[in-house]
C-alpha cells in the first residue's frame, strides 16, 4: 500500500505535506542503521584488535575484552543485516 502510494505519487509530481517529511525521517533512519550495523566494519575492526595483540601493542586483557565487545557488536550487525530495511510493513493490516 505505501509503496504504490509512494511510487504513484511521486511520479505524478504530488506531494501531501507532512509525507515526504516522514519519509526523509525513514531514509536517514536507514542510513544510520548500515552506518551503525556495518557488519564488514566489525569484522575489520576485530582483525585490528588481533593484530595489535600480536604485536605486543596491548595487553591480552586489554585484547580479550575488546574483543568480546566487538563479538558482541557483530552479532548485532548480523541481526540488523538480516532485517531487511527496504521493505515497509503496513502495521495497520488495510
């Protein structure tokens, strides 16, 4: 429903106030949410962690619980990953 509505309305140039504010409020929302849930950033941040263990730049405590931070902060990217954010729901059911 809010996809065709969206889709219709919009290629017909018509704009109902208050709409376009609301979906300007759902695309910033998004993009905070791959920004914030990237899981390809996780990962990277968790082999910088690795390395600096390694390398003897922080301690193994130091590295264990970032490392258990990060592992944490992964599975959430994951979840949030799977959610597909794309896609409305029409939480009314009309």
């Amino acid at each position: 429903m809010f996809l065709i509505d969206d889709v219709l309305l919009r290629t017909l140039g018509i704009s109902i106030p208050g709409w376009d504010l609301v979906w300007l409020f759902e695309l910033i929302r998004d993009f905070a949410y791959k920004e914030m849930y990237n899981p390809e950033e996780v990962k990277d941040r968790i082999k910088e962690n690795r390395m600096l263990y390694e390398f003897e730049e922080i301690t193994k405590e130091e590295y264990e619980k970032t490392n258990g931070e990060l592992m944490h902060k992964l599975k959430l990217a994951e979840r949030v990953e799977e959610m597909d954010l794309d896609v409305r729901t029409d939480i009314l059911g009309s």
